[in-house]
C-alpha cells in the first residue's frame, strides 16, 4: 500500500484544512502540530541514545575540522585588502596632483 501522496495530494490536503478550520486558525494548528512533532522526536532520542551518539559525532566534528584553511583565507583576503586600499591612495594622489597642475 503506498504512504506517499504526492503534490496533489498535499495540495488537496492544505485545501480542506483551510476551509476546516479557517485562515485564522490554520497557523495556530500548524505550530501545535509542529511542536508535537518535535517533542515526540526528543522523547524517542533520548530513549534511543541517538543524543549522545549525535554530541560525540560532534565534538569529532569540530575537532577534524582544519582551522588552517580558514586562517589561510582570512591572511588572502587581508592582503587583498591592503592592496586594494594601497592602490586606491595612489589614484587619489594622482587625481590630486592633476587637479592641482
């Protein structure tokens, strides 16, 4: 038996909620929904230990995470900026000095 019922189904689904319970409603029964799901989700993970699994896989995360790229990317962009700025002093000077001669 299939479970997926597509866009149109989804559609059709919206539609009747909508004249169900009306424009004003909708939002309100949506948040509840949308907490409920949320609360069942924390209640079987933390039956589950899939939490703890998920902080150690983390932590693992963070720390394989090579921070020297960044500081490499952060060194390029500095000089880039130096640069720019260096270059943009040189154009002022010389518009300076053109407008002065």
């Amino acid at each position: 038996m299939p479970t997926n019922i597509g866009i149109g189904g989804f559609v059709l689904l919206l539609i009747l909620a909508l004249i169900l319970f009306g424009p004003k409603k909708l939002p309100e029964l949506g948040r509840a929904v949308g907490n409920t799901l949320k609360e069942f989700k924390n209640a079987t993970r933390g039956l589950t230990g899939e939490e703890e699994d998920q902080r150690t896989q983390n932590v693992q995360k963070a720390a394989a995470t090579d921070t020297t790229v960044d500081r490499e990317q952060i060194e390029k962009e500095i000089r880039e900026r130096i640069e720019r700025e260096r270059l943009e002093a040189k154009i002022r000077e010389q518009i300076e000095q053109e407008q002065k001669a």
